[in-house]
C-alpha cells in the first residue's frame, strides 16, 4: 500500500521515525510527504527511512508575497518526487485569490520544467483550479493528483482528462459523506489513488482519533472496495501511485 499524502514530519509527530517504522511493519510500503511551506520543502530531507518520498512546494493559505519562483527552486532536491502541495483555497477568508493563483502557476510551471508531478490542493476553487491547470496540460498520463478529492464530477472528470488522478482520504468512508462516495462510485479506479492525510481526517472506525497515521489507510481501500463492488483497490492504487511518483 502507498500513502500517496500524509504529513509525517516534527511538526506533528514527536518521532516521525517511529511512525513511518510502525506503518511500515503495517504493511505500508511507501509514504508521500509534501510540503505546505518554504521552511518544510527547506527542512524535509530527501528520505527519512527508506520507502519515504517528500515533495516541495507551498500550500495556497500559506501564500505571501515574498514567495518566488526562485525561492521555490531553491528547494528542490535530487530526491524530490514532485511539487506540492500547492493550489486554490477559498473555503475560509480572508484570501487573495490572485496572490494564490499567481503562486499556483507558479508551481505548476516548476513543475513542468523539472518534469516533476504536482500534488494539488483545492477547496471550493474547483473551477478555477481546472481552469488555470487546462492552460498548462492539455491531456497524457500522470501529471499530477488532485488531494482530497471533492466537488463536481463533470469538472473532476475532465481534470483526469488532462492527465490527473483523483485521489480519497478518510473523508471518504464517514457517514455523512454521500456526495465523495458518489464520486468514488462514478470514477474509474485507474485513476484513483488514496491517501491519509495524516494526522487529519481519521477514517472510520477510528474517527475522532488523533493522530491519523498511515496505517490507517486500509479503511479507506476497504470502503473503496466496498463501495466499486471490487476487491483490487489496493493493487490498482498501488500501481498507480508508483506509475506518477515514479518510485
């Protein structure tokens, strides 16, 4: 199983070490770790255990104006396996949208220039996020990921048209959760991938505790499995996050 997003560092976990080691015992064979800031694309390291990937790149709440296109690139390492966390946040004001877009593009055209994936982040921006990223891909295979995926199918279907997977966290297996089933239902597993987002979003039968780590995400392969009527979510996924990480 491949955590395709989980925040795994010393801002959350006293002994990231120690996590990763038990997800690992657990079954986890490998944890994507992005990055929502230019102090954690500076201070991630490259791996921390084998089987553990980081991403550089800042979250769209966490935009400024001192951020540039060569203070992101400064952050890049040899070992990095994609840019992101980055993207559209309109959920909780106040925003600059523009600051944000700007920055959003930014990342994006890093992203092409390093031929690296880019893990996206939008809340309540899903047209404007497909619209800004139809302007730089216009189709292939395993250019990205939207995280924690939500909002309009027909948009979403159309963003895995340029190229992007969808990918499901424990949002996805809560009961008051029909409209992110409904999208899981519809799309096609070849272009999911799943996801913790660790130590947030709990999944049942464990909601409510804290942290979230990424031995947890067999409750959301098993409520895919459920839910498409399959029993391959964990093969499929796997091989998918391999097939756009790279690893």
């Amino acid at each position: 199983m491949i955590d395709t997003h989980a925040h795994i560092t010393k801002e959350f976990f006293k002994n990231p070490q120690d996590i990763i080691r038990k997800s690992k015992d657990g079954g986890i064979s490998k944890i994507i770790v992005p990055a929502t800031t230019i102090m954690d694309s500076k201070t991630n390291p490259s791996e921390i255990i084998d089987g553990v990937y980081y991403a550089v790149g800042v979250h769209p709440t966490e935009t400024n104006n001192t951020i540039n296109k060569d203070l992101i690139k400064s952050t890049i390492k040899k070992e990095t396996i994609a840019i992101g966390e980055c993207g559209l946040d309109y959920y909780r004001p106040p925003y600059d949208i523009n600051l944000q877009k700007k920055i959003f593009k930014m990342q994006i055209e890093i992203a092409k220039d390093y031929n690296l994936p880019l893990i996206v982040h939008t809340r309540e921006a899903l047209k404007d996020t497909y619209k800004i990223l139809s302007g730089y891909y216009k189709g292939g295979r395993n250019n990205g990921v939207i995280h924690s995926a939500s909002g309009d199918i027909s948009i979403l279907k159309e963003i895995i048209k340029l190229g992007f997977y969808v990918s499901f966290n424990g949002i996805s297996t809560f009961k008051n959760s029909a409209l992110i089933k409904d999208l899981i239902y519809n799309i096609d597993i070849k272009n999911i991938l799943v996801e913790t987002d660790s130590p947030f979003l709990t999944p049942e039968p464990k909601r409510g505790e804290y942290p979230n780590t990424s031995l947890n995400l067999i409750y959301i392969i098993d409520n895919i499995n459920n839910l498409k009527r399959i029993n391959n979510t964990k093969e499929i996924t796997t091989k998918n996050a391999q097939e756009l990480f790279r690893i």
